[in-house]
C-alpha cells in the first residue's frame, strides 16, 4: 500500500514538472515587471539562463561564459576584476525573492537561481501540486537531465564568492558581542518593570513579540553601500554582492536590537537581505534593520501606511494614510557637504504574508538606522512615539516616522514626527 502511495507521488509530481512553454511564458512575466524592467543587466541574465537551461546547456552555465556570451566581455577578462556576473545574479536572486514574495504570484511558476550555481530551477507553486508541500521546501527537477547538479559540480568561482558574501555577517556578530560588552547588557533595560511596578514596561511591551518567542528570530541586515552621491544628493545604485564592507550604523543597530534577548536566552541569526530567503523568514519573528539596502524592509513596507519610496533618484519615507500624504526627504547642509537630518521609520508589526511579526528599523541613510535603533533601546524616547499612539498600541501594528539631525556623521537624539497604528 505505502509502496504505490509512494508512486502516485512521484508520479503527480513527474506530471507536475513544468514544459519549455510554461517556463518561457513565466520567464516573459518576469521580464516585464518592474523589478527587472528598470534594469538591463538583470532580465538579461536571467534570460540567458533560463534558455540555455532548456535548451540543454545548462552545464556551459559558467561565470565567465555568462560574461562573454550574455554581456559582450572578452573570452579573456579578468573576472575578480569585473565581477559583474556575480553581483548581476546575487540581484536576480533578490529581486526573484521579492517578486515570489507577493501573494499575487502565488499560483505562479517558480523560477529559482540557486545559492552556489547558476543554473535555474524551476518548479510549479505547492498549490498547483495538491500535495500540500511548501514552495519553499519542494524540490522540483528540471526539464533537461543535465540541470540538477550537486555542490561539487558547481563553478569554484562560485563557491568562493558565495563564501565571501558571507564573510561580513560572521563579523558582524563579532563586533555585536563586543559592543554588547562595551555598552553593558544592563543599560539596555527592556524585560523588566519599574521597581515595584505590576505591569511590564513600555519597552518590554514593545519587545514582546520577540523576547516571548519559542522561535529562532532573524536579524535581517541590508547589504552594504556606497557613500553618498553629494553631486546629485542621491545614493547610486550599488549592485547587490558587493558586501565585503561593513556598515557601522547597522552594527550599532544590530548589537541595540539583540540586548533584550540576552537575558531570556532568546536564539537569533544574522543574515544579509540578499542571503534571507523567505522560507527562514517564515520560521519565527525578524528584525529588519536598514531600509533602501535591504530588499525585505521594502517588500514588506510597500503596502504599509508608512514606508520607503525611490522616486526621480529621491529616496523618501512617506505617510501613504495620512491625509496630506506626508513625505520627508534628506535634508543637506548648505553647499551639500554632508547630511544634516535624516529620517527613519520604526515598526512593530504582524505580517500577514509571513505570518510572523516584525520589528523595523530603517533609516533613509545609515544615521537615520542608528536613531531608529535609539528609540527601541531608549524608555524616553519609546514612550515619546506611544504618547502619539492609542492606549492598546501594544495589540495593533504600529508604525513611526523619526527625524535626527547629524552631526559629524552620528545622529542627534531622535524625535517622532508621525505616528500610524492599525
């Protein structure tokens, strides 16, 4: 009986593996959405991929191949020293995350991009299966015999730089624990209530949804960038892998947001945005820290009362519920020479997609991160956003515009400006 129960299912999911026509149909959705529309490296690459894989090439699916083939280099360049083919793919594999992310795909065909390879997977969504298996966890094989290959058959080139990808969360958690010690996990009072109160403070209320999970919870970084752009008072776009810096304010963030959970013993990872797929995501709680570096902060807040927008090379925060419909840019110093004030959001929220809450902390630029991370370590200026929130804010989502000054590159104590809950 278990043995043809076992056939049945392997046969469904034989039946299941999608035709070249399918994959090419979803390839053409891909292409014409927005995040791989506002590009020409992206959609390029994945199409490459995606043909050579049907058409049985998927073993030629090599980093300088891709170069040469996709994007005009000489047979001979030097790929450590344009290492476009490797940032160009850890964007694709972001921006796929992202678009996979929307319950609107939902029903859609999976198009994959490996971690390691640059061979694409494709897969049809668990609903489309009826075997109730998860997306995230089903593994599909794909239409040609050669397209599944282990971790010993991938490019070496590959393997490093996925390795070296990952090098700056692993010191990033060094540095957290230094300055865990450096501030004293006592100053950051958060789990218990004023002496002889009965009820737990306003911070420990904020906390909550983290501290009093049984679930690993997911520090979510973003991906390091360049400095401004002071020309044109914009931050150019820095293509997604090229993380070997570390960004000082999401450490500062970083080591404020993990203190409450070192006296409950709470268990936590740390990953970069474009490493955090949405499987872990759905595990238990996260805190996202950085806005416009990390792809999941703008996923989630795109819908929200507040969030981030990139209009005309302008990087915002805007109050989309607000009657007036608010926005607040950075505002410079005159000539320019460096940021003046910077703005953030923090938000305490439950989504929907994941079904997991979230905590954000995200600022326009770096400075504004370390001010959001001021307001969740900090009882004064906690309690001065609830005093904008309704008495239950602790059963709604909440969510708060902060402004800092900067000066010498270090924000000012931060003040609200908004306040949304819902």
């Amino acid at each position: 009986m278990a043995t043809a129960s076992q056939s049945d299912k392997e046969t469904n999911l034989a039946e299941s593996k999608p035709s070249a026509a399918v994959v090419r149909a979803q390839l053409r959705r891909l292409a014409a959405h927005p995040l791989f529309t506002n590009s020409k490296r992206y959609p390029v690459l994945l199409t490459y991929a995606v043909e050579q894989t049907l058409l049985g090439n998927a073993s030629e699916l090599k980093e300088r191949t891709i170069g040469v083939e996709a994007f005009g280099r000489e047979p001979d360049y030097d790929v450590n020293l344009d290492p476009i083919v490797r940032t160009t793919a850890a964007e694709v594999r972001k921006r796929l995350s992202q678009y996979y992310y929307n319950p609107d795909h939902a029903e859609e065909l999976v198009i994959e991009l490996p971690l390691g390879s640059y061979i694409p997977s494709f897969r049809a969504a668990a609903r489309q299966t009826g075997l109730g298996v998860e997306p995230s966890l089903e593994r599909a094989e794909n239409l040609p015999s050669d397209v599944a290959v282990s971790a010993s058959q991938t490019d070496p080139e590959i393997a490093l730089a996925r390795k070296l990808t990952r090098r700056w969360t692993l010191i990033a958690v060094a540095l957290v624990v230094a300055a865990l010690i450096g501030y004293g996990v006592g100053r950051v009072r958060v789990a218990s209530s004023p002496t002889g109160a009965s009820e737990p403070s306003n911070m420990a209320l904020f906390w909550e949804p983290i501290t009093a999970t049984s679930s690993r919870i997911t520090y979510c970084l973003g991906v390091p960038t360049e400095a401004v752009d002071l020309q044109s008072r914009t931050i150019p776009e820095i293509p997604a892998g090229e993380n070997g810096n570390l960004n000082v304010y999401d450490v500062i963030t970083l080591a404020r947001s993990i203190a409450p959970l070192v006296p409950k013993n709470g268990q936590f990872r740390v990953l970069a945005g474009s490493d955090t797929g949405f499987a872990q995501l759905r595990e238990g709680p996260s805190v996202m820290i950085g806005a416009f570096d990390n792809p999941w902060t703008m996923r989630i807040t795109q819908d929200l009362p507040i969030g981030f927008e990139y209009d005309n090379r302008v990087r915002k925060v805007v109050d989309r519920k607000g009657p007036s419909k608010r926005m607040w840019t950075l505002q410079w110093q005159v000539p320019g020479k460096s940021v003046a004030r910077d703005y953030a959001v923090v938000a305490r929220l439950h989504d929907n997609v994941t079904g997991q809450p979230v905590i954000i902390l995200g600022g326009i630029l770096g400075e504004g991160t370390e001010a959001a991370s001021e307001v969740v370590s900090n009882p004064a200026y906690l309690d001065a956003v609830l005093q904008k929130a309704p008495k239950n804010w602790d059963r709604l989502n909440l969510e708060a515009v902060i402004e800092a000054n900067v000066i010498e590159g270090h924000p000012a104590p931060p003040t609200v400006v908004a306040v949304e809950t819902w």
